[in-house]
C-alpha cells in the first residue's frame, strides 16, 4: 500500500505539477479547455493537435534558438507564432482529412492552437535547455493538457449530452444537464475540478498553500491586523467636463441620426452588430476566448483598463487591416492563379492564419514604434501591454471568425471593435470584484479558482440577456 501511494503521488507530480489548467497555475490554457471539452471527441483531438504542433513546431526552430533567443520580446513571440501558424494549418488539413465532422465543430479553436499560451511557453522554454529534454517537457506539459481537458470532458459531456464518445450511458429520460454544453458549464466544471483536487495536490506536494489571504498579516496590533486605508479617487474638474460633453453630443447624435439617410443606414445595420459583440456573444463569456490575460490582468484595474484600451486599437485596426490584406491580395492572387492554373488552389483558405498572425505582428510593433517616437509617454504607459497583445487570442480570432465568412468590412471592423470593448469591460468588471478579496478557505480555494467563478457567473447573467431578442 505504501509503494502503491507512492508512485500514485510520484505520478500525479509528473502530469499534474506543470499543469497550468488544473492546477493553480496563472490561466495558461484556460481558452481552449473551456471551449471545447463538452465532448470528449473534441478534447482528444485538441489534445492530439497542441501536442503535434508543440512538437514540430520545436523541431523547426530549435536550430535557430540562438538567434530566437537573441531577438527581443516581441521579434521572439512573432517568429514562434509564424511557425506554430503553420504547422496549425498542416494539422487542419489532416484533421479535416480524417475528422471532419469533429472538425467542423472545433476548426475555429485549432486555428487559435497558434496563440496557445502553453505551445508558446513551452516552446520557449525548451529553447533554454538540450533538444530531448525539451521534449520530455514538451511531452510532459502537452500530456498533462490532454489530460485535463479529458477530465473535464467526462464531467461535461455524460451531464450535457448522456454520452462518452457517442455511447449512450443514460437512458432518454434521465435528465441532462444543458448547462453543461454552454458556456457558463465550462466555468463551473474547470472551477469544480481545481475546488475538488486543490486538497489533493495540497497534501501531495504538487502546489503550496496560500500562507494568508491578508496582506497586512505582518503588520498586526496585538495578533489583529491594521486595517489598511484605501487612497482617495478624485475626478477632476476637466475630466467632468469632458465626460459630460461627450454623453451630450452621444445624446445629440442618437436623436439626430436620423435627419441623414445615408448615416441612419449604416446605424440601424451596424448597432446590432455591436451589440452582439458587446453583449450577447462576447469574445470572453460566449465565445470563451482571451482568459489567459484577462485573468492576470485582472489583478490590479490600473493594468486592467490600460491593457483594455490597447486590445481596443489592437484589435480593431488590425482586423480591418486584416481584412484589407484577405480581400485585395489573397482574394486576388487566387484569382490570377486560376485563370493560369488548372489546379483549384485557394491561398485565402491555405495561408490566411499565417498571414493574419504576420500582419499583426508587423501591425503591433509598426504601433509601438509610432507611439515612442511620437507619443512617448503614451508608449511608456501602455508599451509592454501592445507587445503582450500579439499572443491575446481575441486578436486573431476576431479575424478568423468574421473574415473568411464574406463579411463586409464596416461589419468585420464594427464586430472586432464590439469584441475588444467586451473583454475592456469584462477585465475591468473582474478586477473591480477581485480587489473586494472574497472571504474563502485559503486551502481549498485559490485566487484563479475564485476568478473562473465569477466570469462562470457574468456568463449566466449575459446568457440570459442573450436571450433577449431585441432586434
């Protein structure tokens, strides 16, 4: 029995020590292990996808890890997404090839594979070590992914759907939980999971227990601790002034929109798009995508808005730009193509992901280029959040999900705008709730476990709203 928990607890370290899903880790992975663990089908294949793109992707540029390692921050981020980008896009062929009804229903998800914090922070890592110790932890890290998206898989998809892998295991009148396939089942299982094993991996050694929850616990009085003062907010005059004429001419607008035809067109068809981006099919609480630095960010709201602001213009203009580059070259070059080629090759639907990822991130350090040279201290402030922007998946998903569709650009444009102002205003709401610091058994709750349960809750709140038909 001895030798049996031993290696039980030897094991669990192996796969569990590293896994920044399940454990409490800093939100690494949470997008994808939200998205698509309602089936089980699904949850192997992502598992089998991170883990043979992690892999090639590194036998691609290990060669070349001095000069990776050499470049700076955003150079390094850029090149590792170029070439995860394009094993993603191999693995989609194969996939589509072999599963394509699975495919079909996750193929958004494995293109986001590219912007998969884990793939990067693995990659990376393995570039500071020798080849096959990289893919022992590549393996490691990618296995323990696997499994827990496997995990919450069983949870979800009996409770959601009474089936493992299309196996009926309940008869037709047990009652399913449809909470379970949406959205708000996927922040309240991944919570229940790290609630459930956190006493586990406590006693096993895989994570630490929080030392306490009060800040002030060093500076005490007698074992009670100081009750620490909160600084002062104040508006000042100039900022009122401001607000209250921009609400005004937002009021003037509205109600005199409708005296120029051409604007009162463009309004009636462009505010429902922004506000399902807004509201009722957010990025974040429908779509499950940007958790990984919603969550870190959401721990101080001075990170949060400036970080909000930028995935604002990062997100808007580079989708625009985005669908400049699809429309007019790639669009175009397929259609040279075919007038000279008897092969039906399309290279908006073979290269559009790495182009997308290359545009960005010419995009973003055009920006930040732009700003320190004319606006330093608009760069100082908000310069390393546009660097961290390029792997914020919410960027790159707000074109593949519009563009490839035939979209128009002033929609495209408007949806990706609505998108970024929903994750603004979902890390803003969290961390404004996170910095109340709810009361909780520090060894059975973590601060991660705590924020999952909160988005978990605004998402049934705007799936409620969702199904309000306004228009």
């Amino acid at each position: 029995m001895v030798v049996l928990k031993r290696n039980i607890r030897k094991i669990s370290k192996y796969f569990m020590r590293d896994n920044l899903i399940l454990t409490a880790g800093a939100g690494l992975g949470f997008c994808s292990s939200l998205a698509v663990t309602n089936k089980l089908e699904n949850s192997l294949t992502m598992g089998i996808g991170v883990t043979l793109v992690t892999a090639g992707s590194f036998c691609l540029v290990y060669p070349f890890k001095r000069l990776i390692s050499t470049a700076g921050t955003h150079h390094k981020i850029s090149l590792l997404m170029i070439i995860v980008s394009v094993f993603v896009a191999i693995f989609g062929f194969f996939a589509q090839a072999f599963v394509p009804e699975i495919t079909a229903n996750i193929k958004a998800y494995i293109d986001l594979i590219t912007t998969n914090c884990i793939v990067l922070a693995v990659i990376s890592e393995g570039l500071t070590v020798d080849f096959w110790e990289a893919q022992r932890k590549i393996f490691k890290a990618c296995l323990g992914y696997s499994l827990a998206l496997i995990l919450l898989a069983f949870l979800r998809e009996p409770l959601g759907f009474g089936t493992i892998l299309g196996i009926p295991l309940f008869s037709e009148t047990f009652p399913r939980v449809v909470l379970m396939v949406t959205p708000v089942g996927g922040f309240f299982a991944l919570a229940a999971f790290r609630l459930i094993l956190r006493p586990f991996f406590i006693k096993t050694g895989i994570v630490c227990p929080e030392a306490s929850a009060c800040e002030c616990a060093s500076a005490t009085n007698g074992g009670t601790p100081l009750p620490k003062a909160r600084p002062k907010v104040g508006i000042s005059r100039t900022s009122l002034i401001v607000l209250g004429l921009g609400i005004c001419l937002f009021i003037s607008m509205i109600i005199h929109i409708k005296t120029i035809p051409t604007i009162n067109q463009y309004y009636i068809i462009l505010l429902p798009v922004l506000l399902n981006a807004l509201f009722f099919d957010g990025i974040v609480l429908s779509k499950l995508l940007g958790l990984c630095p919603l969550i870190n960010k959401s721990r101080q709201i001075d990170a949060a808005w400036k970080m909000g602001v930028a995935v604002i213009i990062v997100t808007t203009l580079s989708t625009a730009l985005n669908w400049i580059v699809y429309n007019h070259v790639l669009v175009r070059c397929s259609d040279f193509l075919s007038k000279y080629s008897s092969l039906p090759i399309r290279l908006e639907s073979i290269f559009y992901l790495t182009v997308f990822i290359v545009t960005i991130a010419v995009f973003v350090q055009s920006l930040s280029v732009l700003l320190r040279k004319f606006a330093k201290n608009i760069y100082e402030q908000m310069g390393q959040f546009l660097e961290l922007i390029t792997v914020n998946c919410i960027v790159l998903a707000s074109a593949t999900f519009t563009i490839p569709t035939g979209a128009k650009f002033l929609v495209t444009t408007t949806t990706a705008f609505g998108y970024g102002l929903h994750w603004m205003m979902v890390v803003v709401w969290l961390g404004l709730l996170r910095r109340q610091r709810l009361v909780v058994p520090t060894n059975a709750w973590d601060e991660d476990t705590v924020a999952i349960l909160i988005l978990g809750i605004m998402a049934a709140i705007f799936t409620g709203i969702g199904m309000i038909h306004i228009f």
